[in-house]
C-alpha cells in the first residue's frame, strides 16, 4: 500500500483545519469565531464536517482511511447509527461506510455529567473501486467529529482536479447540517449542489442558526459565487429574541455578509413546515413521554398567546423575513427570497412526515434539495 500524508489542501468544504496531536480535524467555523461563544452545541457541531469530503485523484481500487469518530450520546435516549463516509469516483457515488471505535461522550441528562471511553483510531477500507486514474472524493460524516489520521491506497494518490465549478456557501440549522439523513451525500444542501454542479460550503449547524454576528463574519470573508440563509427554526426552539430584536438582527447578519460580497446572488430561505412551532412559540423541548418509550421527539413548549407580546413562530418568522427582503431588495437586486413552504410544506409533511416532529429524513432532504436545486440555484446560475 501506498502511504499518503493527508494535507489540509485535500479538504474541500471546510473553513479551517487543526492540526492535532493525531492527524486533522475540518471545522466550519474559524478560531477566532469559534472563540467568541461559550456555547458547546455549536462546538461540538461546527466540528462536525457537513458537507467536507477528502479528494484526490489515484488509480487505485483500494483506500484505506484512519480516523479518530468522536460521537455524542445521552444516558436513556437511543444511540444515533455510527457517521457514515461516502466515497464517490468521478462524481458518482460508489461505496460507503463506517470507522469504529474512537471517542464516545455519553451526557447524563439528569445530572449533567459526561463519561467518555477513547478506545482509538479505526479505518475503513474502500476495495473494488473502478480502474483507471480517477477522481475520488470521501464525503465525511455529517453527524459526528472527525480527526483524519492516516491514507493508504494500492497505487500513488496524487492531487485532485482544481475546482472550475462555482461555490455556494449556505448556512442554516441542523436541518442544513443534514438531521435524520442517513448518509452525507443525502443532505439537502449536497443534494442540490450536485444537482446543480456548484461547489458546496455548509455552514448549516445544529441549533446554531441564530444570526450570530462571527457566522455572518465568517460568511463575509469566505469566497463564493452564491450565498444563502436559511433562517428561523433555531430561533424559535432556542426561544432566543423577541421581534424587536430579530428583525434588526436579521438586517444586521445580511449587512456583514454584503460587506464581503455586495453583487454576489444573496438568497434568503424561510423556515420548512413545522407543524409543533407554525403558531406555539418555542423553546422546543424533548418530548419526555417519547423518550419513555425509547423514540426521539420534540416538542413546543411556549404558549401561543405570547405572540401578541413579541414571541416569534415559524408563520411570524416567514411574514418578517419576506417583508425584509422585499424592502432591501429595492437597493439590492441580486437579494432574493425562498418561502421555506415551497421546499416543503404542509402536503410534503402529509406524506414525508418529520419522525422526530423537527427534522426531515432522507426522502424528505432529497425532496428539499431537488426543489431548492430547481427553484433557486439553477435560475440564479442562468
């Protein structure tokens, strides 16, 4: 076998890359962003590699790949299925497969305290691959932390081929991130950039799409062709603002990215249909009675009279963000506007219902991301 020195230059899809006393790991957000919020959700998931795959070309038909998982898990709640890589060759997809072992952090919801196993590096090997030089790509899970450590292939890895397509930077929430997909290329942003040939950078973070000012920085500074953001369900379920102050917020968040890229194509999304927070207010809640019976679910915890008093919904959230959009759109003709409900909305749910009352599965994100594909990136490109 072949050795290969993986090199950050070998990551696509990431914001940065740390070197650690093991290998790599891939973030989404940069250092300095990620220093600026106490908060360990979006640290754990902003290391979650949504959306980053390994590339390179080779003629080989087998790859080895050494990697340290790190996944998260709460006492009583079912574990989540082990991330899975997604090998494709030439853009088609091929193979895939799990790493076992690694680190393991299970959360005591209870008592708040965390016992963690470390049993080391694992590797998956690709075999069978197709002859002939070939570009290969090693879609990272979407759902768990990745340090990269080793690669071995059957013939010499060489650099992969520059990139010539144009790059679409998206952030959103965990639903971006890709929740209850089953495999990263079944998340809808990555749906849709391949549908769409474009270049994807997902910034989609589990209960992190709350307008905070270093993602709108970040977004600023990273080069792209097309930009957008999904906004409004983790505002809800975090129960984070008001409207007097979600509104400036979201005008604050689209000024930063425009200070970057004031002609690139801007697209905002409303939220998808989600019947537990159309008109309940969050904060969102795991449903107890649920986990009783070892199923996931959520819930609205927040009172619908509350809305007369500022608190937002999903339907108070769409109405805001087509109005702000419609207004800076008059200064602004390359900002556009998505309804979240076209993408999927009461009759998807009727047929593709959300199984944990938050997020989409696999159909569901294919759905998602064929629809956004076709609607907004493939008229945006024309």
């Amino acid at each position: 076998m072949h050795p290969c020195e993986i090199t950050p230059e070998m990551l696509r899809g990431a914001v940065e890359v740390e070197r650690t006393a093991r290998g790599l790991r891939p973030h989404r957000l940069p250092a300095a962003a990620r220093a600026q919020t106490p908060d360990p959700q979006l640290a754990m998931v902003e290391a979650q590699p949504s959306g980053v795959r390994l590339v390179c070309r080779t003629a080989a038909t087998t790859i080895e790949l050494d990697a340290v998982p790190t996944r998260f898990g709460y006492r009583g709640v079912p574990a989540r299925p082990d991330g899975v890589y997604d090998l494709t060759v030439d853009g088609r997809p091929t193979a895939q497969g799990s790493i076992p072992g690694g680190i393991r952090h299970t959360v005591d919801m209870a008592t708040g305290a965390t016992e963690t196993t470390d049993s080391g590096p694992g590797t998956i090997t690709f075999t069978d691959l197709p002859g002939g030089v070939k570009d290969v790509e090693i879609w990272l899970p979407h759902t768990e932390t990745t340090e990269l450590v080793g690669l071995r292939a059957d013939a010499p890895i060489e650099p992969a081929t520059p990139v010539t397509r144009p790059v679409w930077l998206h952030h959103g929430s965990s639903i971006s991130q890709g929740s209850n997909a089953t495999s990263p290329l079944g998340i809808w942003p990555v749906v849709a950039a391949r549908e769409s040939d474009l270049e994807l950078v997902n910034l989609g973070f589990g209960g992190g799409a709350l307008l905070d000012p270093f993602t709108a920085r970040t977004m600023r500074d990273i080069p792209a062709d097309l930009i957008s953001v999904k906004i409004g369900i983790n505002v809800v379920n975090a129960d984070l603002m008001r409207v007097r102050a979600f509104v400036p917020a979201v005008h604050g968040f689209l000024d930063t990215i425009r200070e970057g890229h004031p002609d690139v194509p801007l697209v905002v999304v409303s939220p998808i249909f989600c019947p537990i927070h159309e008109v309940t207010p969050g904060p969102g809640a795991f449903d107890v009675e649920a986990l009783k019976e070892g199923k996931v679910r959520f819930r609205a915890t927040g009172d619908p009279a509350e809305v007369a008093a500022g608190k937002l919904t999903l339907t108070v959230i769409r109405s805001h963000l087509a109005r702000i959009v419609a207004e800076r759109s008059a200064g602004d003709p390359h900002l556009h506007y998505v309804d979240g409900l076209e993408l999927y909305g009461e009759a998807d749910h009727a047929e593709l219902p959300l199984p944990d009352a938050l997020h989409p599965d696999t159909a569901a994100h294919r759905r998602i991301g064929e629809r956004f594909a076709k609607l907004t990136l493939d008229r945006l490109r024309r």
